[in-house]
C-alpha cells in the first residue's frame, strides 16, 4: 500500500534523496529519432535548466543530476522549514 509524502520524507533520517524519473512506451528524452530521422538533442539542455530553476524555486538543492536518453537522476538535498531562504 503506498505511503504519503509525509511519511516517506524524513529531515531527521536524511536530507539527501535520490530522484528518478524514467520514460515510458520507448519514448526518448533527447536524441536522434531512428523512425523519423529528427534530432531533439536541444531538449537535453532545456531540462537540465529546467531541472536547476525548479530547484530554486522549491526547497531543495540539486546536488548532482545526470539527464540519460529515456530518464533523469537527481540527487536532491532537502531544507528544513526553518533554513529556507525567501
């Protein structure tokens, strides 16, 4: 049975996590299409920022990150409520 969020994110266990996010039905994050012949390697640079802004605006640091063609690691640091900058 799945857990809450609340449940599973613990700053007193560790402020570390590692994130993963995996494509899905064969699909491709960047790279050449064999089928079409079309390269989409521009979107491996947009989600490395992507990823960078998102950890600004939110509660985390990215710590270290890898961008694979089909899915994406993120080490990501937590900050409790309270050293949160605004």
């Amino acid at each position: 049975m799945p857990k809450p969020r609340k449940a599973q994110v613990s700053l007193e266990a560790t402020a570390y996590y590692h994130c993963v996010s995996r494509c899905v039905h064969r699909a491709f994050l960047y790279g050449e299409d064999h089928q079409t012949g079309r390269s989409f390697e521009h979107r491996r640079g947009w989600i490395e920022d992507r990823l960078l802004a998102l950890g600004q605006v939110f509660a985390i640091e990215v710590s270290g990150y890898a961008v694979m063609q089909n899915l994406t690691h993120a080490v990501c640091e937590l900050e409790s409520a309270g050293s949160a900058e605004l």
